[in-house]
C-alpha cells in the first residue's frame, strides 16, 4: 500500500471516529434533555473575588508583576444560565473543521447539557462590595456543572434589571477604576468599556462548575458567581495607557492594557462557580 493511501485511510478512520463521537455527543445531550429532574426554586448570586484571596479591594499581585489595588468596579451581569453538562472542548470539531454559533441558549439543550436554571435579568454588580443575592428562581434538580455569563451593555436586551438600578454603569458593561504600581512606576487607571458586539464576544461560555441545585426549602443557601477581578488583570500592562484624564491614566481601544483587559473579562478562568450558605 502506498504511503498516500495509508494517509488517505487514516483521515477517513479518524473523521469516522469524529463523526461517531459527534452523534455520541448529541444523543448524551438529547438524552438529558428528556429525564428532567424535579422542579425546584433555587437563589442566584454574583459577587467579585480573586483567585489570591485577596479580597477586591485590597491589593494583589497580577501575574506581570504588578501590584494593583482596585477602588470601583462595576459590571452589567445577566443573563446567567445554569447546565447540567460539563464544559467541551469539542475536538472532534476542531479535527473535522465545524464551527458552531449558538442563537440563543436554548440550543445548550443539546450542547451543554439541561438547563437546570437561568436568570433572565440584568444586574448592575458592584464587585468590591457584598455578594449580590439576585432572587430565588424556578429550576430543575441536579448539578449544575457549567454557567454561561452574558456581558451586555446596560439595556441591550431589554431586559428587567429586577429592580435593580443600572444607571451607575453609564451605559458602559464594565467600569474600573483603581491604582497600579512596579518597581518606580505608579498608574491611576480607569477602564469604562463594553465588549464588541460580534458573534459571542458578549458571552463567557463553559464556566466550570460543580453545584448541586437543590430547593431553597431543603438547603439554604444560594448558587453564586464570582468574578475574579485579579484575572481580568492578569496580563495587563499597564504601562502601554498613554492618554490621561488629569492623573488618571485611560483605557483605550487598541492598546495592549485594552487588549489584555477584554481577553481577560472573556475568559472563563475568569470566573468561579460556588455554593454559598446563609
């Protein structure tokens, strides 16, 4: 047999292998989607913390080196669904070339498992302040092992803030304001941006987790989010601000520290998923 014939039947053997995988894949979701827990009514938080354990206004050390102290910061935070699947790194996808954008969330019935709760408001978080309880929801029994987060400007979808005030965001998803400091180097910085509405940009998909959802009734507590503030500064630079407001150095789009910023608010290590008791 010929060296390109054995190449040739290779990649037919392992795009059969993939295709296999694939269907597998989606009877998994299928399957989950039709043996529904019970209904439950669960309670939703969201909070800022670090990966250090420092808390959010006390200062930590990112891992450029610099010592960052955060004094403001603000997100627009739903709306927030809970699965039942784990989070996929979908090779077989990679390895056939397939691509896949999800509408909306219901299509994570067969991609990510049940949804076993969601949180359809949006909410105005102050992440150095105390966790924010959201509300108590309807939801369905099991264990949540995925959240997916959305970003979006303040409004954006028109839905209810639950009586929760946005206007302290001014229209921007995130404000951040705070002191950065290396070697002789010091940097009031202030960041007020929204992530770019393309695709999923607005999206944080495939949050690790492992929460029992259980009703209120039988456990108190709640299922809560935390934003690891520490994260969406890890790789920032903060040397690249140029442009000022008086002392205070300003986030600006095609920076590094810009750059660096929204990667890190996107990223999914960015956030943790925890159960809270009362």
């Amino acid at each position: 047999m010929t060296r390109r014939k054995v190449i040739q039947r290779w990649a037919w053997s392992a795009m059969g292998v993939a295709a296999g995988a694939a269907a597998l894949a989606l009877s998994a979701g299928a399957c989950s989607s039709e043996t529904a827990g019970e209904t439950i009514s669960f309670s939703a938080g969201i909070a800022g913390a670090t990966e250090s354990g420092a808390a959010p206004g006390q200062e930590f050390v990112t891992y450029a080196g610099w010592r960052v102290q955060v004094s403001k910061a603000l997100i627009a935070a739903g709306p927030i669904y809970y699965y039942a699947g784990q989070p996929q790194a979908r090779w077989y996808e990679g390895l056939l070339g397939i691509r896949t954008a999800h509408a909306c969330p219901t299509h994570a019935q067969y991609d990510k498992g049940t949804v076993l709760g969601e949180v359809v408001q949006q909410f105005a978080v102050d992440l150095t302040g105390a966790p924010l309880q959201m509300g108590t929801f309807d939801g369905v029994a099991g264990t949540c092992q995925s959240v997916e987060l959305h970003l979006h400007p303040p409004g954006a979808l028109g839905a209810s803030s639950g009586g929760n005030s946005l206007a302290p965001l001014e229209g921007y998803t995130v404000i951040l304001e705070g002191t950065a400091s290396k070697d002789a180097v010091t940097r009031p910085f202030r960041a007020k941006l929204s992530l770019p509405d393309e695709g999923l940009m607005r999206i944080v998909e495939g949050i690790p987790a492992s929460v029992p959802m259980q009703d209120v009734a039988d456990k108190p507590g709640f299922v809560l989010v935390e934003v690891l503030v520490d994260q969406w500064l890890s790789t920032v630079d903060f040397e690249t601000l140029t442009d000022k407001d008086g002392d205070t150095y300003l986030f600006t789009e095609s920076t590094q520290a810009w750059t660096s910023l929204i990667r890190g608010i996107r990223a999914k290590q960015s956030y943790r998923v925890a159960w809270r008791s009362e």
